[in-house]
C-alpha cells in the first residue's frame, strides 16, 4: 500500500521533496496557504502588464543542484525552462566614486581585478585558495548532505579548521587585503544568507567561492519560472497540489505526526509530514505542544529581511548592468543600525535588479523595471513598517538621487514597496526575515534546524530556515535531505 506524504507549504523545498517523494511512489498532497507556488520566489506585473518583476531570489548560482534534481527523477532541467550564463554577476559601484564589475569568467575578473585593485593581484590568488579550501571542507557536512555530528566528527581535524569558523568574514577579509574596496565587495557575501559580515563566521566565505567559481545565471522569462517547472514536475510524477489551504497546526499522536489541522477545522491524515514552513513558525505555531520545546529554538536571532522597490522606469540606463550594487560609505555602521538598533540604516547600501537587461520582454522598449533591495531589520518595537513605510520609501528614493539618479522620480511609471511585515504576514517568515535563523554566530550551522525534527516523529523539514540554509539550490538540497530521511524512516 503507498504511503501517503503531506507537505506543508509549495515553496522551493516543499516541491523539491514532493518531486522526490512522488517520483518514488509516495502518495503526496500539498497544502498552500496561498494561490501560486514558490513562497518567497514570486513574480509581479504592473497593471498594464508592461512591467515584470522577480520579487524574491533575482540570481541562480550550484546550476547543477537543479539539473540533480531533474536528472534524478528522470527528467532534464533543460526541457522545462532555459539557464542564461550571465556575463557578470554584479557590477559594483563604490563610495569614492570607483566602479568594479564581476565578471563571471575568472581570467576575466583577474584582469578587473588587476585594473581596479591593482595591489591586490596575489592577495586574490592567496583568498581564492582559502576560500576553495573552506567550500572543499563544508561541501560534505554542510551543504551537500544532512547535518551530522558523526560524520562531523570523523572529518579530517586539519580539514575542520580550514572552515575558519573563529574569526568573522570582515576579520578574515581585512587580512588579505589592503583596499577597503575590496574587502567591502568580499564581506557583502553574507548578506545572500541574511548575516552580518562583522558577526557571521569566516565559514561563510564559502558564498563568494560558489559565484565566483561556478557563475550566476537568469531564468529566461524570469526567475518564477524555476518554480513553475518545479511544479509542473511534481505534478506530471502525480502529487496534488492543493491551494488557498491554511494549516492550522499538526495532528500528533504518542509525539508523532499524524496529520495537519486545515484552519477550516478539516483533519487530514498521512503516514509522514514534511514542512516547507518557516522552521520556528512551525515550532512555535504548528504544534499543539510548542511549550515543550526547548527554550533555545524561541531565543534564535532572525536573519535580516528586506525593503524593496519594484519600479518602472521610463528611462534606460546604459551604465547598469543586470545586477548592481551602490554601497554606503560606512559599512559597519550600517549593519549595525540593522542589527544592533534594528532600524533600517540610515545610508542603505542598494542593490538594483534590472531583468530587462538580460531579458528584454521584462519591460517597454527604451525602458527597465528595477527591482530596489536594501537590508533592512528583522521585525522589533525599534521600528513599526505600518506606520514609517513611506517615511522609509523617501529615505531610499534620496539615496538614489544622491548614487547618481537625480531625476528618478520624473521617470517612475509603476511603483510598489515590499516591507518585512509583508514577509510575515503572506509567508509566515519568522519575525519578518527573508533567510529564517541568522547566521551571526559561530554555533549557526549546528543550531540551525535539521531536516529530520528532533522533537517529533515523522516531522521532517524542508525549507531555507532549516539545513542546509536559505538560497535557492540550498532550499532545494533542504527538499532532497527531507525527502531521503523519511524515505529511509518509512521503508
């Protein structure tokens, strides 16, 4: 008799363990709160339909995660949607007024290396060995399989130290390089996992090996359409998606998971859960003895989250690239303003999204739909969005103004903000953040959630809040790991 499989949530890692489950004949259903797949990857039109818009994840870096994925069931990425190389990850603009591009092919960002850093030449060559012997030494524990602690503890005592795991990023930076520029472009890695350069260990210099050497690439049609593929697979192997379904809290039985409680009060019973919800939402919400729960799992800092800007400009900008970075001139003070004030800084650094660079039915001709992020905090009293959203709006337009786009108010034709208070309320992200657990400690890799629930059986999650981490191939690892465990506990 098949065994029948629920999953909570249709993002990125629920549909990646239902494609696994179903592939291998579990009966699957999925339960979404909302009316379209992907959580936090989703995509917005203007009114007109003239302007398109990623909202969540804007780059792909590991494109042989997704390929897995496919291959695995067997299936081919390259039948579902088209992986665009870019031909530069990011261009970078600095305070002084310098310019830095990240091209993708490696002897050619040795070249602009060279030509904007032109000191730190070998320094680079030294970094680049680090930080390849930092991916080389997590690869096995902390990205490509489940967490363990045995197979944490039968690694090479000479490899473990090589995760640099007791200086911060900055303070590993700092030491091979000389130029601050530099170093500001290295320590902005952090925040693709919602931490701070100044706290998160050294081990996540693991994240500008991974671009660097393996490159970025786009989505044609736009980065949604990962996620229509990967529910298009689930369906084609037979799970059910069911839509506009709110799970109230889960069914347990002798500390097991039986089944969810749909907030319409319906009860549905399966041999298995798996969560694609944000992991302490789960905890903390989902389960009728939460109380239990270790006082650890409530005390776990949030990630950063976000603000964003979704607009179309009537203007094109032939000095942007597809992805852009204008960075504050104080750095430090401005993750400590999100994190030690928690209030959204006062000179963001921005990040500028333009898709129709690379795509050029994202927006009019002779136009660009910029997709604006800055960092913002994590959901506290210091600082209510309902309220000071607009407030925050002007902050961010004046910033523009001030990086080199004076007149860029004349030229919005569409516009609409994204606050973390909407994270919280449409994805029930933990406090408002976009990443789940931060990554500001050197225990973050141990305390993050497992994918297999230590506290209920048959609970098992799959989600960017828990191990591997947040990032869309580490979400859809977390969905491989979810699926393989409870294939393992189920046989």
């Amino acid at each position: 008799m098949r065994k029948k499989v629920i999953v909570i949530g249709a993002g990125l890692g629920g549909l990646a363990a239902a494609i696994r489950l179903a592939y291998h004949n579990y009966e699957v259903h999925i339960f979404e709160r909302n009316h379209a797949v992907g959580g936090k990857m989703q995509e917005l039109r203007s009114p007109d339909g003239c302007y398109r818009f990623d909202t969540g994840p804007t780059l792909i870096t590991m494109p042989f995660v997704f390929e897995a994925l496919f291959q695995d069931v067997g299936k081919k990425l390259s039948d579902y949607l088209t992986l665009l190389p870019l031909e530069a990850a990011c261009k970078y603009f600095f305070a002084d007024g310098s310019e830095f591009t990240a091209y993708c092919d490696l002897q050619r960002l040795r070249k602009e290396i060279a030509r904007v850093f032109p000191t730190e030449k070998e320094n680079f060559e030294r970094y680049f060995a680090y930080i390849k012997k930092i991916y080389e030494a997590t690869a096995d524990n902390f990205i490509y399989n489940p967490f363990s602690l045995l197979r944490l503890f039968k690694t090479n005592p000479l490899q473990f130290f090589q995760i640099d795991a007791f200086s911060t990023v900055h303070q590993s930076n700092a030491r091979f390089f000389s130029d601050k520029r530099i170093v500001q472009f290295l320590d902005r890695f952090p925040t693709y996992v919602g931490a701070s350069p100044y706290l998160a260990p050294a081990t996540l210099n693991v994240i500008p090996f991974v671009e660097l050497a393996f490159g970025g690439f786009y989505v044609k049609g736009g980065m949604y359409r990962l996620a229509e593929a990967y529910q298009r697979l689930a369906e084609e192997l037979g799970a059910t998606l069911h839509f506009g379904q709110d799970v109230k809290r889960l069914v347990l039985h002798n500390n097991t998971a039986t089944g969810i409680e749909l907030q319409s009060g319906e009860r549905i019973y399966a041999d298995a859960i798996v969560s694609n919800d944000d992991a302490l939402h789960l905890y903390q919400d989902l389960l009728p003895n939460a109380k239990h729960l270790p006082k650890r799992l409530a005390n776990l800092e949030a990630s950063c989250s976000g603000f964003v800007l979704c607009l179309g400009i009537a203007k094109e900008h032939p000095q942007l690239w597809h992805h852009n970075i204008f960075f504050s001139s104080d750095y430090h003070n401005e993750f400590a303003e999100i994190f030690t004030h928690r209030v959204p800084p006062s000179e963001p650094t921005i990040y500028i999204s333009i898709s129709s660079k690379s795509d050029s039915g994202q927006a009019p001709k002779g136009k660009e739909n910029w997709f604006v992020l800055v960092n913002a905090p994590y959901l506290s009293e210091a600082f209510d969005w309902e309220q000071q959203k607009t407030a925050y709006r002007h902050v961010v337009i004046e910033r523009l103004k001030a990086v080199g786009f004076a007149d860029i108010e004349s030229y919005i034709e569409f516009e609409t903000m994204l606050t973390p208070l909407d994270l919280k309320q449409k994805f029930n992200a933990y406090r408002g953040s976009i990443y789940g657990v931060s990554s500001n400690s050197r225990s973050a890799a141990f305390l993050r959630p497992k994918n297999r629930s230590p506290f209920v059986k048959r609970l098992y999650l799959a989600t960017g809040s828990a191990h591997p981490g947040g990032g869309t191939p580490m979400v859809t690892l977390s969905g491989k790991f979810a699926a393989e465990l409870l294939m393992q506990d189920l046989q």
